[in-house]
C-alpha cells in the first residue's frame, strides 16, 4: 500500500477516529518508532550498500 493510499484512507475517516489514531501515535512512541524505521527502510532499499568503513570516514570519525 502506497503512501498515498495510507493517507486517503487516513483522511477518509470520521473525525474522532482520525483523534484516536492521533492520540496513538503520541502515546505510542515505541510503535511509532518501528513505523519510521520501517518507512524509513524501505525507502532506501534500492540503495547501493557502502562498507561501514566508508561511512566512518565521510563522517571524520576515521582516518
């Protein structure tokens, strides 16, 4: 399901369910974590994979 689709059927429903579901996200923020995590993710999936030496150096954290 794309983002798009996640949001129209967000926006479809009735006010207090869209509170509900708000209210979750702040409380929950373990479960909203794992969300972001897993949008996250899978966004950069197609990515190419790069040595974790390389990211240390880009970061100045290795010579």
């Amino acid at each position: 399901m794309s983002a798009n689709e996640i949001m129209s059927q967000i926006s479809a429903l009735p006010e207090r369910e869209k509170a509900k579901l708000a209210n979750l996200l702040v409380a929950e923020t373990d479960w909203l974590e794992d969300v972001l995590d897993t949008a996250i993710a899978k966004a950069r999936m197609d990515e190419p994979e790069r040595p974790v030496e390389m990211l240390l150096r880009e970061q100045r954290l290795l010579e």
